[in-house]
C-alpha cells in the first residue's frame, strides 16, 4: 500500500465507531511501518484531517487499540527496568509514548483514565515494560504545555494518575519556578506511594538533593515530610541532610545523643495515606497479591546475586589495582634512585669539565704554541678520521666481495649436491629396476614348474588309466 493508500484506508477506519481484531492488527503493522521508516506523518495527520475526531473520540480510538499495543509491547521488552535508550529502539514501545502524548494532549477524562491505567502499570511495572521512557515521556509532555502546566495538571488529576517517585523528582528538576509549598505536595504524593521504597538508587539520589536544597524556613515541613517516609529511607534522608544533624538522632550518634526522632505534631497536617481505589483505580491493589510478594522478592534476590557478582569483581579489579599501583611505587623509587644516581654522575663530570676548562685556560695563557699543537692534532685527527672512513669503505667492498664469494660457493654446493643426489637416486632407481626385471623372471619360472608339476600329475594319471586298458609304454 502506498502512503495515500494507507491514509485512506485509517480515515475509513477512523470514521467507524468500532474497530475489529483484524483491523486493529493492520492499524498497528501500518503505523508501525511508520515509524520504522521514521517519519511518524501518518499518525499526525489522521489527528488533524479526521474531523469528527474530539477528544472523547481520539481517547475512544486509541483505546481500541491500545490492549493490544501493550500487548506487543510487553512481548516485544524484556524486564529492562530504566533503560533510557529502549524508547527509540522498540517501535511498539515508541508508538506507546506518542500515543500517551496524544493522549495528554486532548486533556479529556478516557484520556486520562487510560492514562491513569497506563502510568500505574508502568510504576508497579507488572507488565516487564520500563518506567523511566514513559514516564519522562509524560513529564516532558507536561512541562511543554503552557496550560495547564505540570503541577495543575498533577493536581486536577491527582486521583486518577499515581505520582511515582521518578515523575516527582523529574518535575522538580525542570520547573524551577515551582514555589516550595508545591514541591513539599508532590514530593508528599510521590512518597505517599506504596511503591516508593522500590526507587532506584538514582532517583533516591535525586531526592535528597532537592531535600537538602530547601531554606531553613521550610524545615517544620521537611520534618512533616520526612516523618511519612519508609524507614530505611529515612534514616538515609536524615544522615544526609545537615539541618537533621543537631536534631534527629542518626545511627551514627545514637550512643553519644540521646535525642529522638521529633514526634508528630498536631499543629502539622498529616498526609493521609492513598486509598486503594486511588493506588489501583479498583480497589484490588497488588501489595495485598501474594504472588507479586512472590515475584517481588524474586527480583530482589537476582538483584542480590547480581549486586554481589559486581562487588566481587569490583573487589578483584581493587585488588589488583592495588598490586599494579605497588608496582608503579616500586618502580617510582627505583627510578628516582636511578635518577639520583645519573645526578651525581652528572655534577661530578661537571666538576671535571670545570676544572679541565679552567686548565686549558691557564694552559693557554701560559704558552701560546699549545694552540698551535692543538691545530695540528686536530688536522692529524681529521686526517685519521679520513683514513678510518676510507678504511670503513674497503672494509665495506670487501665484505660486500665475502658475501658474493659465499653465496656463489653455496650455490655451487647445492648445485654438486643436488647432482650426487640425482645419480644416487639414478643408481637406486637401476637396482630397483634390475630387481624387478629378476623377481619377474623368477615368478616366470615359477609359473613354468608349476605347469610342469601339472602336466607330470596329469601323464601319471593318464598312464594309469591306459596300463588298466592294457596298453603298456
């Protein structure tokens, strides 16, 4: 099908109100297509010529297809969790984003229902797809809309889309204009979610920089916030932050303070936790599925494994760092003792060259003549130096003579060599062949007294017979 073709027949589709199984397959083989050939066009303009397109019709279409879509998908990705590059690699996948932004786009409440389906499933990440694309994908989204902006829209939807802790910190780090008051209510809806103690180290990172970034004035919000966290996060927070040092206890001065956790207060609201129809949109959420505990701890013990095969051979690289760096020591020293040594050597041949200038100087002043003489020897020696260049050119000639003498002898050599080799195997292939010539008159004698022996068995026999009929020889 050609490009007109293909827009042809998705305007007919579109104008359908239902789309069958099989349609939905060619609708995904086309668009996909698409995208392989990089242009995406055809997606962007079934949006802008199809004109009964709403926004309660694009999210009506996109739903058709999209159980199907993550489907693909979910076949076509393996559990890589957080691979930033799987986005433009995976058509299916990438198709997913530009569909969830036109999704955003329209604003509509489907579209934010599938949305809410989409984004929950990707941050419980029970279908083995990535988080981070799709979720940067959706922030990105966000942040460029000019209304509403990424904040209005986290709270126009704060119940039907979950906050995971990537979007939160994501969010924060591109709008700088947020004011302090709203950083605390997304950071409270991100760690408010079940799944937060889940963050990668990264994002935990991240989080405690926007934390310790946050003036002093903010800091009975800070501890409002920090009291919601999970356990281990927070004694990570508060070992991080400098204004928790003088009044939260940490594991590293819990013997020499005895000063406590700061316990709640009723002057500061406190962040009810999500309800389940909030978390799961059905009120089935996953953390009550014992088979997700399951599979849960399964990861986490891959992850194990795989975090000790890492530190292992990091422990082997250190190690051997380690050796390599005493070498290098080793031999640093060495080199400078070396060096010391040449130093020496070098001041005392200085010293020598002073005390012979000086000579040479007094010599000079004291008679004249000794110029003179050194004239001459140094005209001796560049006569010497000729006779020894001239003498290193007959040396030359003659060996250049020596090595044709030897290569003619060798070839001489090798040719009476190879001549003795040939009558050797001459004379060896003439005793061979007188040999043969005798072995085949032997075998001929042999035939001959073979048919003699023959013919003497078969007269004896013949005489016999006769001598029975009386006939006697």
């Amino acid at each position: 099908m050609s490009v007109d073709e293909k827009m042809k027949w998705l305007k007919e589709k579109a104008a359908g109100k239902k789309i069958t199984e099989s349609d939905t397959e060619e609708l995904l083989k086309i668009l996909i297509q698409d995208i392989h050939n990089g242009s995406n066009l055809l997606l962007r303009n079934i949006f802008k010529e199809v004109k009964s397109f709403t926004p309660e019709a694009v999210a009506d279409w996109i739903s058709n297809i999209w159980p199907q879509l993550e489907e693909k998908a979910r076949s076509g990705v393996k559990e890589q969790l957080f691979d930033k590059n799987l986005a433009n690699k995976d058509p299916y996948h990438k198709l997913r984003l530009n569909l969830s932004t036109r999704l955003i786009r329209t604003d509509s409440n489907a579209s934010w229902q599938i949305l809410s389906r989409a984004c929950q499933s990707a941050c419980d990440n029970k279908d083995g797809l990535p988080t981070q694309p799709f979720c940067r994908a959706l922030q990105n989204v966000m942040l460029r809309k000019k209304n509403p902006s990424l904040i209005q829209i986290h709270q126009k939807q704060s119940e039907k889309i979950i906050i995971c802790g990537f979007c939160a910190v994501f969010g924060i780090q591109k709008n700088k204009a947020m004011q302090p008051e709203m950083q605390q209510k997304v950071l409270e809806w991100a760690v408010s979610a079940p799944f937060f103690p889940e963050l990668p180290g990264i994002v935990r990172e991240s989080l405690k920089r926007e934390l310790m970034n946050w003036p002093m004035k903010m800091f009975p919000e800070l501890k409002s916030l920090v009291r919601r966290f999970p356990e281990s996060l927070k004694k990570d927070v508060v070992q991080s932050l400098p204004v928790f040092q003088k009044t939260v206890q940490t594991p590293m001065n819990r013997e020499s303070s005895p000063v406590k956790l700061p316990e709640k207060r009723e002057d500061v609201p406190q962040q009810a936790p999500i309800p389940e129809k909030q978390a799961g949109g059905n009120g089935d959420h996953h953390h009550n599925d014992l088979s997700f505990w399951a599979d849960h701890i399964d990861k986490l013990e891959r992850k194990c494994k795989k975090f000790e095969k890492e530190s292992e051979e990091a422990r082997q690289q250190i190690q051997s760092l380690k050796a390599g760096k005493e070498q290098l020591v080793k031999k640093s020293e060495d080199d400078r003792r070396e060096i010391g040594k040449l130093r020496e050597v070098k001041e005392r041949l200085n010293g020598k060259a002073e005390a012979l200038e000086d000579s040479l100087k007094y010599e000079r002043g004291k008679n004249a003549t000794q110029e003179n003489k050194i004239q001459d020897l140094n005209r001796k020696l560049c006569d010497v130096e000729k006779k020894h260049a001239t003498l290193g050119q007959e040396i030359q000639h003659l060996k250049e003579i020596h090595q044709a003498e030897i290569q003619r002898l060798n070839q001489r050599i090798d040719g009476e060599v190879q001549y003795h080799v040939d009558v050797l195997k001459n004379r060896i292939a003439s005793a061979l062949l007188s040999d043969c010539k005798d072995m085949q008159k032997i075998e001929k004698i042999r035939h001959s007294a073979e048919l003699c022996e023959n013919l003497h068995i078969t007269l004896k026999t013949i005489f016999k017979k006769l001598s029975r009929e009386g006939i006697k020889f």
